[in-house]
C-alpha cells in the first residue's frame, strides 16, 4: 500500500447541514480505482460510520468516537480510549453537570440528538450506540470547554470541540489512532488526511499530506463576535479549494493529478 487517505466525516467529506457526500464522489471513485483506500476517522459510532461506508461503497477499516477505537477489516480492534460508562461515571463523580451548562448526548435521548443535528430517527439511533464517548452539547461560556480539558486531563480524559458536541474520551485522539492504523496497515504509505475542526488537528499534524476543508459554520469555540476561530493547524497543512464535499473532492482530485497520491 503505497497511499491511505484518512478523513472527517461531518463537515468535511459530508455537508455540515444536509450530510450529503455526492459532491466527493467523482474523487471517491478514483481513489477507489487507485486501489487507494479510504478511512473514516470520525466522532461518529462503529454503526454509523458503517451504514456511511455501505452508502459510499467504501470497504477500509474504520477509526470512530474521535480516535478512541480503530476497527480492522479482520473484525479486530485497536483500543485507545475508556467506555463510555466509565466515562458518565467519572464525570457524575466530579459533578460536572452542576458545575457546567451542558446537556450529555445520554440526557439528551434518541429524540433529543435527532432534534439537535437533523438525523433521520434511525441515523440517531445508530448515533445514540456509543461505545468510548459522551459528546456533550454545550451551553456555558465558550472559555468554560478549557476549564472542563484542565479538570479532566488529570484523570485520563481528553475533551475535544467538533462540529456540535464537546466530546469527552479516554487519553486519545484521531491523530494517535491515525498513527496506530498505519504502523499496523503499511508504515511505509503516504498518509493523507483531511478535516475541518479543532478535534481534526492532530489528526493533520500526524499526516505527511494534510488538508484543512474551509468550515464557516459557528462552533462551541466562537470567537467574540460570534465567529467560528479557526484553529491554530500543522505548518505543512494546505487549504481545500472549497467547503464540505465538494472541496474534498477538488482536493483528492489534484492530488490524483499532480502524481502526489499513487496507486497501490
């Protein structure tokens, strides 16, 4: 294996708001005809990010809840992250909840995360089937999130921004399980990564080939004036042409043109 290319999903290779994917799929076929694999590094569930691949037609292994497991295409795993129940458990035991504005994906149910994100009832109950993490949908002060990262680092947790949650996990991210899913599939191979959100970054900076997807959609960390900050990203990361989808498909294709991703 000469390549992998290892992306976000929401926001990135799906549009933020509609979580379309056709505008990537004139590159997705290349890639595919490449021998090319690609992987799904995501904060979505092993059940979404696999109902996606059948809709893509996308065989690869999977990365899901924000690097905390990679799951192989022999059925094995690579652990990085705790169990969600741990996870609730620690954080009844801080008293997060009476201290922070939040409303935890468990709180929120089926009906509340299909309320929040525009899931169909069936995606948000494959959403709802975590397994190594709580997203929390925020509600306090945007400055509050660091505050929440310092109080849990110490006890081996990692609180990561995506497009609608906080998440909270074990002492993991997508960059380490990208790095994992390498050393393990082809060492060797040109890594290529794209994203479009804080909790993406590390994922870039372990990537010999990364590109940010432009995302202008307001998040937890909103600046002042209600602008989304771009994150502070790896010196060699590039920019895509265009937001979501489509920027994802322009990317790839030129990397396909200019000879940068070879075939397997």
């Amino acid at each position: 294996m000469k390549a992998l290319v290892i992306t976000d999903l929401d926001g990135t290779l799906l549009d933020h708001h509609s979580y379309d994917w056709r505008p990537a799929q004139p590159a997705l076929a290349a890639l595919a005809a490449a021998g090319i694999p690609v992987v799904f590094n995501t904060s979505k569930t092993y059940a979404e990010s696999q109902a996606l691949q059948a809709q893509m037609g996308v065989s690869a292994p999977l990365i899901v809840e924000n690097g905390s497991c990679v799951h192989l295409a022999d059925g094995a795993r690579i652990v990085l992250g705790r169990s969600r129940a741990e996870l609730c458990a620690l954080l009844e035991a801080q008293g997060c909840a009476a201290r922070y504005r939040y409303q935890s994906f468990r709180a929120l149910g089926e009906a509340g995360v299909q309320a929040q994100t525009g899931l169909s009832a069936e995606q948000a109950r494959l959403a709802a089937t975590r397994a190594w993490s709580e997203p929390l949908l925020w509600q306090d002060a945007p400055e509050r999130i660091a505050a929440l990262r310092a109080e849990l680092a110490p006890l081996g947790c990692n609180v990561l921004v995506g497009g609608r949650f906080v998440h909270v996990l074990g002492d993991c991210d997508k960059g380490r399980a990208a790095q994992a899913l390498r050393e393990r599939l082809a060492p060797q191979a040109t890594l290529v990564a794209l994203g479009d959100r804080p909790n993406d970054v590390a994922m870039l900076a372990a990537a010999d080939i990364a590109i940010w997807v432009p995302n202008a959609q307001a998040g937890p960390e909103a600046g002042e004036a209600g602008g989304w900050q771009r994150p502070a990203q790896p010196a060699h990361a590039r920019t895509a042409p265009a937001a979501g989808p489509a920027g994802w498909c322009r990317a790839i294709l030129q990397l396909l043109h200019d000879g940068e991703l070879r075939a397997a």
